[in-house]
C-alpha cells in the first residue's frame, strides 16, 4: 500500500474533475464513489482513493493505492500528482493531456 501527497493551487472540483478525465484515460480504472472531498477508483490495476482539503489558497491531494509504489497505478497516480498546477499560474491541465 502507498500514499503520496501534493499540495496544489488548483481548486478540489478540479482537481477531482481532472482525477474523473485523466486517470480512466491511462489506466483500466472507472471511478466507483464521490463525495465533495474524495474520489475512489478501482479496476484491473487496483484501487486509488483521493482526498482534497481546501487549506487556504492551496488544495491538498493525498493520494492512497493499494498496490506497491512500482506498480502502474503508482506510476500513473504519481503522475497524475505531477500534472497538477502548483502555484497560480502554473499552466493548467489540458484536454486529451497524454504525456
């Protein structure tokens, strides 16, 4: 099992929003739940759960597998972790963003 953590200034609609677009795209996932702070996705490569917490202008993501940090979903989730805007400004996702 592994976690990884990413602040960002990136809202959590977005960041949730972009998780639901992106992840399913590079990776046999779909998501399974969804609250306002939380996104769950699971499939062939195993299951990621994301939470977001708003803590002023910046949103942490904290990102929890339960595969080892070689596998594919680790791989992909940390960059997923990696496409997210860290300060305003940094040049936001992009549509059909492949890598």
């Amino acid at each position: 099992m592994a976690s990884y953590e990413r602040t960002t200034a990136a809202g959590m609609k977005q960041v949730l929003d972009e998780a639901e677009r992106m992840l399913p795209e590079r990776l046999p996932i779909e998501q399974t739940r969804r609250d306002r702070h939380s996104a769950t996705f699971a499939g062939g490569d195993g299951v990621l759960t994301l939470s977001v917490h708003r803590h002023g202008m910046d949103t942490q993501v904290v990102a929890r597998t339960d595969q080892v940090r070689t596998s594919r979903l680790d791989m992909e989730t940390q960059y997923f972790l990696g496409k997210l805007p860290y300060q305003p400004g940094n040049a936001p996702f992009t549509a059909g963003d492949q890598g």
